[in-house]
C-alpha cells in the first residue's frame, strides 16, 4: 500500500540504472540525463551509496580499501573485515537520507531522475552475492524508501571478465567492492540478471559489451519509448524552462 501512496503523490518520472562493475552504467546515466535536458525535460542526476553530504560521508565508510594504508599502520591495524550486515545496514542508512532529501523532492516537483544505482543492487550484492535475506533486505528498504520504487530500471548487462578489465583500467579509483573475487561478481550478474527475469516490465536490460554509441542509442530508444508511454497516461512530468 505504501509504495500505491507513495506513487500517487509524486508527479515527476524514477530511472535507474543498474549493472555490474564495469558495465559502464555511469558514463551512460550522464549521456541521458544530457539527452533528455536537451528534449527539454528537467533532470536531476544522483547515485548510490551518496546523493547527499551525509550518505556520500557512508558511501565513503563502506567502499574504502583498507589496503590502501602504508604497511606500517595495517602491522599495527589489523583490518576490520566489514560483515554483510553492516554493509547493508550502511546502504539502508544512506538511502534513506538520499530518499528524503533528493529523490522524493525533485520527484515532486516533477524532474526526471536518474539514480546510478537503488534498491536492485542491494538485492543483487548483499542478497545474490553475500547470501543476507532477499525478504528481510526488501523490509528494511521498505523502511528506509517509505516504498519509493523506480518507474524504470535500465540493467547495463555484460560478462563478469569484461567489465572487471574495464575496471583494471583505472585502478586507482577502485573501491572495496571491485576487489572482490571472479566468484562473488558472477553471483551479482546473476542475481541482477534473475531480478529482470522477476520484473521483466520495470527492467529492461541493455547490452553493454556494445560501442558506448550504441549502447546510448538503445538507452534512448527504451527512455523515449517509456516517456511517451507515461505521457499518455498523465505523467505530469516538467520541462525545463532554460
């Protein structure tokens, strides 16, 4: 019922995407927030773990690398292994300030946002992945989103060895969950793959092996498609007066 309410309130359009490391969902969410804006729509660009200074402070907490200190200081600090819980507790904690302070205002005011990661990554890391509940991690988002769900979801699909190199390409900026074992990625691809399957009308997976011109073009194909639709039944969407 929340999630019905929750709907009904709002008159702006939730899209985001999704995907493993690597899939190149990040570079693709700015070509289409600049697609849209230039078919006149207003847009409003965030992510997770982040959106805003508090969540963004967590963000920081969960994908830090403690590798990353001088030998001397792991000897003398061991590293603390971060649990299950506590990654998706830190999750539930930053999205619930990203909801209240970002998502749900601009979704109000009738903007478009495009959200780099939501709730199908927790469901697809902390559930497929780390083995937690899938039905207690879907409880606590209920509790932290008051049932905000995404209009559409765009899943950048592509294999495990292809997005990990993409990401060896810029190793400095990978973060903890990038150094995770072959094993654990595999299990995220098919937990996202298995949420699409579950969800086939909210998910549409993009194939993102693909030329990133190409791949931009059949995000925009499935985002205008999905636009008009809305538009037809009475989306009260805003555009942009600049």
């Amino acid at each position: 019922m929340k999630t019905t309410q929750t709907k009904r309130r709002r008159h702006g359009i939730f899209i985001t995407l999704e995907g493993i490391e690597g899939s190149g969902k990040t570079t693709q969410l700015a070509r289409l927030a600049k697609f849209l804006r230039e078919k006149g729509y207003r847009v409003v660009e965030t992510r997770e773990p982040g959106g805003t200074p508090l969540a963004e402070q967590i963000r920081g907490i969960m994908l830090n690398v403690p590798s990353t200190m001088p030998r001397e200081q792991q000897a003398a600090r061991p590293v603390e292994p971060v649990t299950p819980e506590c990654e998706a507790a830190l999750v539930f904690a930053a999205r619930a300030q990203h909801v209240a302070h970002v998502i749900q205002p601009a979704l109000q005011e009738g903007a478009i946002v495009l959200c780099d990661r939501f709730f199908d990554s927790t469901l697809a890391y902390q559930g497929y992945a780390r083995g937690m509940d899938v039905r207690i991690l879907e409880k606590f988002n209920q509790f932290a989103t008051s049932g905000l769900t995404p209009d559409l979801t765009l899943l950048f699909d592509l294999p495990v060895n292809t997005g990990l190199a993409r990401r060896r390409q810029h190793d400095s900026e990978q973060n903890r969950l990038d150094r995770e074992t072959r094993q654990f990625h595999n299990r995220v691809r098919k937990g996202f793959l298995e949420l699409a399957a579950h969800d086939p009308r909210r998910i549409k997976i993009i194939g993102a092996a693909e030329d990133p011109d190409r791949v931009a073009l059949a995000v925009a194909a499935v985002v205008c498609k999905f636009c008009s639709r809305q538009k037809a039944e009475g989306s009260q969407v805003v555009r942009s007066r600049t």
